[in-house]
C-alpha cells in the first residue's frame, strides 16, 4: 500500500529543524518505499525550487536535496478553504496513495481549523484505519483548553486515528527503560521500596529562552516540562509491569500510577533566572517560572515512603537530562570493613545528551586494606551506536507510518497529567530570582531541600 504523509506548517521551524532531517535519514536507510510521497503544505505562492532554495538556508543538516525532491510535493493551500481539501484528496486517490498521515506542524489554535477541512472534505473518515492524524505538543494551555481541543478532535475522528507527539518518548533512552526494568532480572526484582530510596528525575538546561519568549511567557516550566516529559518519565519508571507490552497496556499501566501520584504542595519550589524579563517578547512584570523542583509521593504499597524528585530549569550549569534510582544505604557488614562509609548504590539512566545506563555500586579498594569504595559500569548507548542512532523524530515518524502507537499519548495520560498540574499550580508561588546554578542550589536548601543528584 502506497504511503504518503501531508505535513501542514510545511515553512515553519519544525519542519526545517526535525522533520525534513529525519524524513530524510529514513529515505536514506531505506526505511520508506521508493513511491513514499511527501506533501508539504503551505499558504506561500512557492514553487517547489522555491521551497528547496528556502529550506536549504534553515537545514543545518546534511541533505540530499535531488533524492529529497523527488519525495517532494509542494501545495499552495488555504486551511480555511474546503475546497483545497478536497482538491488534495483527488490527487491522492489518481496518484493511488491509500495510507495517509496528516501531520500538524502549527500552532494548537489551527488544529480545530484544519482537523474540519479534513474530516468534511473525507480526507480522513472515521473507522479508516489507513488514514491518521497526528500533531504536536503543547496538548493545550491548561485542562480546559486541552479537552476543547480534544473535544474538536472527537468529532471528526477516532482516537485510534489520532497521534499525539511528546518526542521525548522517541529518545532512545526513554525507550530503554522498559528494557532496562523489565529484562533484566536484578532490576526487576528490587525495583520497589525495600530496594529504592528516592528517584530523581530531572532536565537541566544552560541556555534561556532565546526567541521563544512569546511562546514559553504564556506557559512556563511546570506546563512545558513538568506535565509532558517529566511526568511521562515517571510514568515509565513507577508503573507496574504491564500485562503484555502492547501500546494499549502500557498506556494503561502508565495511566494507573500517574492517577497515584500525589505532589507535596509544600515543596514546591519555583524560580525565574535573573534577565529573563529582558528576553524578547517577555513581559516587563512577568512571573512565569523558569525553574520548577516538585516532589511526588505515590499512592501504592511498593512505593510507600519512596519520594520522587522533579527538577528542570534553565540558564543552569549544563545540558543533563538524566534518571537517577537511588538505592538504600548498605551500612551492616561488621568489623571486617571498620572503615566503612554509608555506601548507596545508583542506576542513572542517562537520556540527553549522553545516552547510557550508568550503575554506582560498591566494591572493596586494591591492597591489603578493607576499605570500601564505589566502582561503576558505565554504558555509553550513542556512543557505542555512533552516526546509526536514529534522532527522536526519525523514530517516531517511522512509528507514525507504520501505525504503531507505543510511542505516542492516549488523550487519559494526558488528562491526567494535566489534572495534576492544576492541583499542583494552586499552590504555585512568586518565583524566587536566581542567578545561576549555586542560586538555584542555596535556595532549595534555604527551603529544606537537599539531594545530591543536581
């Protein structure tokens, strides 16, 4: 069956940055068939040359333009007009394109717009499982606007047929740690409270805003990253095993402990980096938080008494997205190590930029002594892999074409996550003004909070 995919914001940064990169490297691999077609549309009276020429000064990476082209259809469009809609459809039908993804690389305010062209002109109808539509994070501004989108979306098609995209879930990392829990038997076995500590789950970032002030002022840390990629992480370390490792189960496992989850209001803590108002498009008086740290207790037995630390920020002191599980202490092993220190054992499963799956345990020192000290297996997964890595997007475009859902959200995590952001923004704070990653670190321990992990 002849594949196509019609991408809509076919001139916008998505498409330059993620899209024609990754739909580029699954042509290269070999990954698409040779009569894949690619649709891009646009309101811009370009032509296709026009457009290559465009996209050659946003691209920075390598692209083969020719074997790219010959993918590549351009459409001038109006998403205002049912009439371009329909047009499009005949030429699918004549070109004999039968599986159909629409991809909406635009901003939330046009998903209702165009998901009506779409479903009155047929180019995608109901029950047809060939066709699909998919769009992109933020899911919403908050609870109510993200059902009114969701409500839209209902009428004109089937949850089946809808794809919504967090691209952390198609970071490779993100993907290991169903592996990393479930096959392996040492972790599957202790991935409970009589094992586990405290986990820590966080994304630091060393650069502000830079020219997304108009976007990120309206939302913030707690909705851009604590509701979607954070909480999505958590879901997949805290979850039970699923009863088979299908989309639809994993989602249910994932909903399940996201349902137990329960912030401590009182250790919210909130931040705004100093300058952050001097950014382009910034208001003037704004409070919206740049850093978020929040804390999760879980409503379950194996969970009870384990906290769950959230931290993300920018403008702090490097790029690190990580997991850490920390293991209790190990402090019982007599006068044969007399000169034993506390010693806990760590598994940090390292997501961005470094990939891997690092484990802190503890060994005794060389020589004649009985000192103890920690040692660690260190797996470097891009590393290893090299150029053969595929980006998030490529993974999840390929995922999208194939119909395979693992990677994408079902509307209830998202309610969910979105229910607990609104319990959680209650409580939310004037932001405390840091200047730096030693401000972020004395005002967590002026709150009372201290670990180790940051």
């Amino acid at each position: 069956m002849k594949k196509a995919i019609i991408i809509f914001g076919s001139t916008g940064n998505l498409m330059f940055k993620k899209l024609i990169p990754a739909l580029d490297k699954l042509i290269h691999k070999g990954l698409v068939d040779d009569d894949f077609r690619i649709y891009a549309i646009s309101r811009r009276d370009n032509t296709i040359d026009d457009y290559i020429e465009i996209a050659k000064e946003h691209v920075k990476d390598h692209i083969d333009w020719e074997r790219f082209k010959s993918h590549l259809e351009y459409l001038i469009f109006d998403v205002k007009d049912t009439n371009d809609y329909k047009i499009l459809k005949k030429n699918l039908i004549k070109d004999g394109y039968e599986d159909v993804s629409v991809y909406l690389a635009v901003p939330p305010k046009l998903f209702p717009i165009i998901a009506k062209g779409v479903s009155e002109s047929k180019l995608i109808e109901k029950k047809d499982r060939n066709k699909r539509i998919v769009f992109e994070k933020p899911f919403g501004e908050d609870l109510e606007s993200a059902k009114d989108i969701n409500r839209e979306l209902w009428k004109c098609f089937d949850e089946n047929q809808i794809y919504r995209i967090d691209h952390y879930l198609g970071k490779e990392m993100i993907q290991n740690i169903l592996v990393v829990r479930f096959a392996n038997i040492i972790f599957e076995q202790s991935w409970n409270r009589n094992a586990i500590r405290s986990v820590t789950i966080l994304s630091k970032e060393s650069e502000g805003v830079l020219s997304r002030g108009d976007y990120y002022d309206k939302i913030g840390a707690l909705k851009d990253m604590l509701q979607s990629h954070l909480l999505q992480m958590a879901a997949l370390i805290l979850m039970d095993k699923p009863k088979d490792f299908s989309s639809e189960s994993i989602k249910d496992a994932k909903v399940k402990i996201l349902k137990n989850l329960n912030f401590n209001k009182d250790k919210l803590i909130l931040g705004q980096y100093k300058g952050y108002k001097d950014a382009d498009n910034v208001e003037k008086d704004s409070d919206t938080e740049t850093f978020v740290y929040a804390e999760v207790c879980v409503d379950q037995d194996e969970w009870k008494g384990v906290p769950i630390h959230f931290v993300t920020g920018k403008k702090l002191d490097e790029k690190r997205s990580e997991i850490i599980i920390n293991f209790h202490e190990k402090n019982d092993l007599g006068e044969y190590f007399p000169k034993l220190k506390p010693q806990e054992d760590k598994l940090i499963i390292k997501v961005s930029p470094t990939e891997g799956v690092e484990f802190q345990f503890s060994v005794k020192e060389p020589g004649l002594s009985n000192n103890i000290k920690q040692a660690s297996l260190d797996y470097c997964h891009n590393c290893k892999a090299m150029e053969n890595t595929p980006e998030a997007y490529e993974r999840l475009l390929i995922e999208l074409l194939n119909d395979q859902r693992t990677l994408f959200t079902r509307w209830d995590e998202i309610e969910t996550t979105w229910k607990l952001i609104e319990d959680l923004k209650v409580h939310k704070q004037t932001p405390n003004i840091y200047d730096g990653y030693e401000d972020i670190l004395d005002i967590l321990e002026s709150k009372g909070v201290k670990i180790n992990d940051l």
